[in-house]
C-alpha cells in the first residue's frame, strides 16, 4: 500500500468531483507513542461538493482492509473521519512503525538515535537546537544516542511525545513538541509525496 495511494483517496474523491491529541492538530500531523503505535491525521481540502462523505469513507476503509488482510491482522484501524467546513479529516492508527511504513510504503523511523544509527541512517544533514542555534556536530548523534528520534521524508507536521532537543535544518521547529517538513523548495507542496532528505526531529521523551 503506498502513502500516495491514501493521498489518492483523498484526492480522487475532490479531483473526480499546542498540543493536546493529534486530533487537535490543524494540518496533516504523524506522532508516536512510547509502545511505537503510531497515529497519522490527514487533512485535506474538500471544497468540491459533487462528491460526498460517503464515497471518501469507503475508498478509505477499502485500503486499510486491503492491507490487513494481506498482513493477517488489525495492523491499521480508522480512529475517526469526517467532512466538516470543506474540510476531510481522516485519523489512523497504526500498530507499528513497520505497519505505517508499509502502509504508505515511505521510509519512516521512530525509536532512539542509537537504534536508527544501527538501521543505517545517516544523520548527514546539519542540525539546529529547538531556538534554531547551529548544533555542535559533535552531539549529533553520538551525544545523543539514547533520545528518541523521528525520522520522515514526507511533507507534514510531526508531534512528539516530550520535548523537542534538535532538528535537522530542513525541518521549521513551532513549538516545543511540534516541527515540520516542507515540500522541496520550487517543488508544489500539494503533490509532493515525498522530500529529497530526510527530516529528523531529536527529542526527550516524556516517559
């Protein structure tokens, strides 16, 4: 199942025709929780009218029974969708970090630095603290080995459960808890599925 496929679904629907929860967010958020369950909103513009709730409803449950069934398991759940003001709102749950990456088939990572060293990503890009002030290569990532790190490549908006230590300089820091990866730059951020580099958001965990 790709990550663009769900895009799709959204999308095929219209074109045919901080911090609490993630539910909260107002724009298309991934965050993680301590047992690595990870949680997706989608929110995508729905100001067509020729086509209903119902039809986007089904496109979506037929992709996740899709890949549940070829996985043997609820491996990914719809929490809540809904059409409201122009505006769908899709949120799924996924048992793992694994699920999400083959849902969406797009790379993607959720764990400590160490472990994410050992799984061979690089930490090439240039760092910044949460104040945006230039990081010292020599905390990234050996300084850092046992925080936890996420890691994306798709334009959207990543909550994390704690506090937010480093970024690589492609991602904007909102808040303590929140940051984003924009599209490429030139690049149209409503067609862009995924980023040339990775995004990485370094943090410390609450639990």
């Amino acid at each position: 199942m790709k990550k663009q496929k769900l895009g799709l679904a959204l999308a095929a629907v219209l074109l045919l025709s901080g911090c609490g929860g993630i539910e909260k967010m107002t724009e298309t958020t991934v965050t993680v929780d301590d047992k690595g369950t990870v949680e997706e909103l989608l929110l995508e513009d729905f100001s067509d009218e020729t086509y209903n709730e119902e039809e986007l409803t089904a496109q979506i449950n037929e992709l996740v029974e899709a890949y549940n069934k070829e996985a043997g398991s609820e491996a990914v759940s719809v929490k809540s969708m809904q059409v409201k003001d122009k505006q769908a709102k899709v949120q799924l749950e996924y048992q793992s970090v694994a699920d999400y990456r083959g849902f969406n088939q797009v790379d993607f990572f959720a764990g400590s630095v160490k472990e994410a060293q050992k799984e061979g990503y690089a930490f090439a890009s240039d760092f910044t603290d949460a104040k945006g002030k230039d990081a010292s290569t020599a905390k990234i990532p050996d300084g850092c080995e046992n925080q936890q790190v996420i890691i994306i490549r798709e334009p959207m908006q990543v909550l994390v459960p704690g506090t937010i230590l480093y970024v690589s300089k492609n991602m904007e820091v909102i808040n303590e808890s929140q940051a984003r990866l924009s599209a490429d730059e030139g690049t149209d951020s409503e067609s862009q599925v995924t980023t040339q580099a990775y995004g990485y958001v370094i943090y410390a965990s609450d639990k």
